[in-house]
C-alpha cells in the first residue's frame, strides 16, 4: 500500500511542474558574463539565466549519422521572458553571492 501511495504522490507533484510551465527542475538561475560584460535580456533586461547546451547539426552529419561529431553551442534561457541567447563560447558563469 506504502508503494502506491508513494507513486500516486510523485505522478501528482510530476503533473503539478509540468501544468506549472516551468521547465527548468534543475540548478537556480545565474547571472553571465562575455566579454567583460554582463549578459543582459534584450528583451526584458533580466540579468538571470538557466544554461543549456545544443549540438550544432549539419545536414551532411545528419544523413552520415554522425551528428556526435558536430560542435556544440551555449544557450542561455531567460529566466524572465525566456528568450534565448546563443554563444558559440560559452560565457562565464558569475560567482554565487
């Protein structure tokens, strides 16, 4: 009985985060500098980032199957608007305070 209730209780909270909008679970939101500058929202001017990776795919990797060999790109996501932000090189990540 434990065992059902305890699955019940984790499809309930998985429902709750997804009906919520929010797909970012994992680690808080950070500020990010390139450049020597701070990473500002050009949308909203959120300094605030979730940080995401992306593989660069070519149509000749992607018909040869060997998509594993392309490059890969930083994408920070807003954590305001959710706008993204794309860098080749990924930008610093500021320390916590």
């Amino acid at each position: 009985m434990k065992i059902v209730a305890g699955m019940k209780a984790a499809a309930k909270s998985l429902v709750s985060t997804t009906k919520s909008g929010s797909l970012f679970t994992g680690p808080k939101a950070r500020s990010f500098h390139a450049a020597d500058k701070q990473v500002e929202c050009p949308h909203c001017e959120n300094i605030l980032f979730h940080q995401r990776k992306a593989s660069l795919n070519t149509a000749v990797s992607s018909m040869t199957n060997t998509e594993w060999t392309d490059p890969e790109a930083c994408i920070l996501v807003c954590a305001n608007c959710s706008r993204l932000l794309w860098f080749l090189d990924g930008p610093a990540a500021d320390a916590d305070a």
